[in-house]
C-alpha cells in the first residue's frame, strides 16, 4: 500500500515529509506535494513528519480519489527531494476546512 498526499496539504506544503522520504518520490506543485504511488515503497517514514496530517495510506476509506489525484500531478510536476519554505500563510491554512477549491493544478514555479 503507498502512500498519498491529501487535501490537508493545500497551501500548507510544509515538506517535512520530503527530507525523510528515502526514494525521493515526492513532487511540488504550486500549492500541495503529491507522492508517486509507483515509485512509494510503502515505508511510511514520511507520514508521521506531516504538520498537516495530510498523508494517508492508499487502502484508507477515502483514498482512491487522492491516489488519482497523485499519480496524475506526480506525472506531471517536477520532483522535490529536499524541504523548502513553506508558504508564509501555511499555518493559517493547516486546519482549513475544504481546501479542495484552492487546489492550483500548476508545477512549483522554478528558481
């Protein structure tokens, strides 16, 4: 079972979760990380590292939509393999309710 970034991760992006992830299978977007669930050996190092509490295990209820969600952006944003900053507002965001309508489907602009 890998693992997937849920909604809790938008416009948090706290990426503790990527300094501990031993196969580098996290990717940014604009404003939530995703994981690769190909490329995620379903270790579970970097779920407890989540400020957000915003990874799950494929096989929770509620999952599959994440899963999809995840493989698809994991295809298409480019991969994270250190932390960075997290937005400046990340923290007035941690516990938003329905954070789905903020979700910004763009790659992590590059420096």
């Amino acid at each position: 079972m890998a693992y997937v970034v849920t909604e809790s991760c938008i416009r948090c992006k706290y990426m503790d979760c990527v300094e501990v992830c031993p196969v580098d299978c996290f990717y940014e977007g604009a404003n939530m990380l995703v994981i690769s669930p190909d490329e995620c050996i379903e270790c579970g190092v970097c779920q407890p590292e989540c400020p957000a509490e915003a990874i799950i295990a494929e096989s929770d209820p509620g999952a599959e939509q994440w899963r999809t969600l995840n493989a698809t952006y994991a295809a298409q944003w480019p991969n994270i393999t250190r932390k960075g900053t997290p937005p400046t507002d990340a923290d007035a965001w941690k516990n938003a309710p329905d954070k789905f309508a903020a979700f910004d489907p763009t790659a992590a602009p590059r420096p």
